[in-house]
C-alpha cells in the first residue's frame, strides 16, 4: 500500500540508469565514480539529480539502506526538518577503539529519525558508542520467505560444503578454504561450492589452487536470488566464516533450508546460531576449529541432520517475512504521523 522510489548507486557501472520493478522506478546514478575519483562536476551533478527526484516525489519518508555512497548524497540534500528519515544498519560499524567522529556512519546516526539494527548485537554496539540514538532506535530481523521448496536430506555420501556471499575479506572464505585442505585428503568425493562475486575472487581461486583443491573447488559466482533455495538445497553445511558481520542473510536462508551452519560468533550470527543446538559457533580465524567443526559435522550425520531441523524450526518463527514487513509498515506510519499533523498545523 506504499508508493516507492529506489535512489542507489550505479554499481556496476553497466547497470540502467532507469529501471522498473514490479513496478518501482530505480535510478542508479554515478554516486561512487563521483566520490572515488573526486569528480567535482559529477559530484554536483548527483546532488542535483537527487534533490530533483526528491522534488518531483515528494516522500513521505526516506530510508536509508546502510551506509554508502547513496548516504553521502542524501545528507548532501536532505533538509532535516522536512521528512523522518529511517537509517538501517546492516553491519558492525565500529572499531574497537571506539565510535569514529565526523564520519558518514556517524553523520547518519545523528540525523536519523529513527535507526533500526538488523541484530541485538549491532543495535547493542550502536548503543553503546553513540548513546545518543538509544531512544530512537530498535531491533527489525532480516525477514526471509518461507521457501517454497522443501528442504531435502543431508548429502554425507559425496558431502557438499557450500559458501555464500560476496567475496570480500571480511566474509572470511579464504579461511574456509584453509581449514578444509585436510578435510578434503579424508574425504575425497567431497565439493566445495563457493557462490558469489567480488574483488578477491582470483585471490581465492589462486589459493585453491596452492592448496591442492582445484578439483575438489568450484567457484560458480554470482547466484541469482531465485536461485538461492535450490543452491542451499543441495548443500551438507554452510559455512560462515566471517570476521565482520551484521546478521547475514544468508544464515537466515541457509537456516530455513534445514542446514546446519558452521560460523564464527561475531555481531548477529549467535541470534541465528545456537552452539550444538542449530549449527556449531568457532572462534574468529581459528582454522584449526574451522576444521574440527567441519569434520565434527561430517562424522555425525544425526547430529547434523538435527542442529538442520532445529535451526530451520528458529528461522520460520524468528526471521518470518510478514513479521518484517509489519514492523517496517508500523514504524513508517508512526515516524510519518507527527510530521503530517505538525504540516496541518502550519497550513
């Protein structure tokens, strides 16, 4: 029952400018060729192209979907005073040291209207560096669809370990692959699938290569969502070794497809994991209990099938798609209610 206009960065560069969905209009515009290569003329041309569709449109409400170069833009040409602006946080955002000062994560924060985490854990970290935004902000879990598919059994015949996301460091694949080089000596028959795209995909295929797992290695890159039920279907375990995280939605997925994960416990992945109950949480770079949990999983088929089963039971009851649409629609409609009574009074 909402209109919708989608402003995002044209990354790749190849995408339309303009597009439709179910509907929607999309603009892409050149946000991070702009702000990388300190274009000045196309940085201005950006604010221009924003502030236009913002005119023409006329929201109600904005939201901003993490923190990128789109963010940079909309504070460029946002007038605080005219529209609530809902910021969610998808990711762990600061260092240890500290919450950075005078940074677009920060600037966000402080402007927000309101600001939505997807874990406890991120919004707990939020909390605790900027404690200024605690009264305006809460907790919305990823919401996933129930998969139309049904999950099928565990392959331990010819095991099949899946990865999936975008290959960046922080989503800590070259340590998956690490930990499974002697895996793959015991179990021969075993395929290591890695989906996903990104910078360090030659850097992982060339480390599968020193470590002897050519044969054992697929890299199938970029997995359309459609794809991704029957992706997860086929899979024994998933592993989600990561360094950084927010709460990955692929975890959610892997979980409502009876999967049991393996996964380091940072951020928001021990709200979908419980250690021995829904998949097995290791420490943050430990290969070595990379390794065991991986071989732990292999040799206990029951146990797996059942850490797969329960987890599935906690994704349809805690990451539910409507329970998600409900909070968003409850929170949009009380952000938007004070600022249209406050433009009736004016009038």
């Amino acid at each position: 029952g909402h209109e919708v206009m989608v402003i995002t960065s044209k990354d790749p560069p190849d995408l339309p400018s303009e597009a439709t969905y179910k509907n929607i209009p999309i603009f892409r515009l050149p946000f991070q060729e702009g702000l990388s290569g300190r274009a000045v003329e196309k940085i201005i041309a950006c604010q221009r192209q924003v502030s236009e569709l913002k005119r023409q449109f006329q929201p109600e409400i904005i939201h901003i979907n993490g923190v990128s170069a789109s963010t940079f833009f909309h504070l460029q040409t946002h007038n605080r005073d005219a529209v609530p602006v809902v910021a969610r946080m998808n990711q762990e955002i600061f260092r240890p040291e500290g919450a950075p000062r005078n940074t677009l994560t920060h600037g966000i924060l402080m402007h927000a209207s309101w600001i939505t985490s997807v874990s406890e854990a991120v919004h707990n970290q939020i909390g605790h560096w900027v404690p200024e935004t605690r009264s305006r902000s809460s907790v919305i879990y990823t919401g996933v669809k129930k998969p139309p598919l049904v999950p099928t059994p565990l392959p331990f015949d010819s095991p099949v370990i899946v990865c999936l996301g975008r290959l960046v460091r922080a989503k800590g694949f070259d340590l998956a692959l690490t930990a499974l080089a002697p895996i793959c000596e015991r179990f021969p028959k075993i395929r290591i699938i890695i989906g996903g795209d990104g910078p360090l995909r030659r850097e992982l295929e060339q480390l599968a290569k020193k470590l002897g797992l050519e044969k054992s290695v697929e890299f199938v890159g970029w997995v359309e969502p459609s794809r991704v039920n029957d992706f997860l279907n086929s899979a024994t375990m998933v592993l989600i070794p990561s360094r950084h995280e927010g709460l990955p939605q692929v975890a959610c997925q892997a979980a409502m497809m009876g999967r049991p994960i393996v996964a380091t416990g940072v951020a928001g992945l021990p709200e979908i994991i419980e250690h021995h109950q829904t998949g097995l949480l290791i420490e943050k770079e430990n290969v070595q209990v990379l390794t065991e949990a991986v071989w732990y999983l292999l040799q206990h088929p029951e146990a797996s099938t059942r850490m797969g089963h329960m987890a599935r039971t906690k994704a349809l009851k805690q990451f539910d798609w409507e329970k998600c649409v409900a909070a968003y629609d409850h929170l949009y409609k009380k952000l938007v209610k004070p600022f249209i009574k406050s433009e009736a009074q004016i009038a």
